[in-house]
C-alpha cells in the first residue's frame, strides 16, 4: 500500500495518532500546537476532544490527510 497524505491519521482508540510525513507539516505543528511530552519528532499524539479542530486546520493550511 502506497500513502501521499502529508500528513497519516490514525483512530487508536482513547487517542488519535497523527503521523507528519513533510517538512513543511512537522513546521506547521510546530508554529500550531503546543509541545507534548509523549510526543515524538514527527509522531504526534492527540486527545480526541483536541483532533477534529487540528485536522481542520490541516486542511485549511493546504495539507493532504491520509486515515491510516
């Protein structure tokens, strides 16, 4: 299977995995949201209350998502 998304989206449950796949996603994170100790460089980790309104902005930045 081949993925395009700038950016991997993936339901794990009680969180929601956001994987930047880009330069230019992993630079809007960081411009975007605040830092997360459990976070890694371009795996993020995001409650679900917080991740329709980050893929929101996502797409409005111009990004592609991809559910993984």
């Amino acid at each position: 299977m081949s993925h395009q998304g700038d950016i991997f989206v993936k339901n794990e449950g009680s969180i929601v995995l956001f994987i930047l796949n880009t330069p230019d996603a992993y630079e809007w994170w960081l411009e975007n949201v605040e830092p997360n100790s459990v976070d890694g460089p371009r795996r993020k980790v995001v409650e679900h209350r917080y991740a329709a309104d980050l893929i929101t902005g996502l797409l409005k930045a111009g990004f592609t998502l991809e559910e993984i």
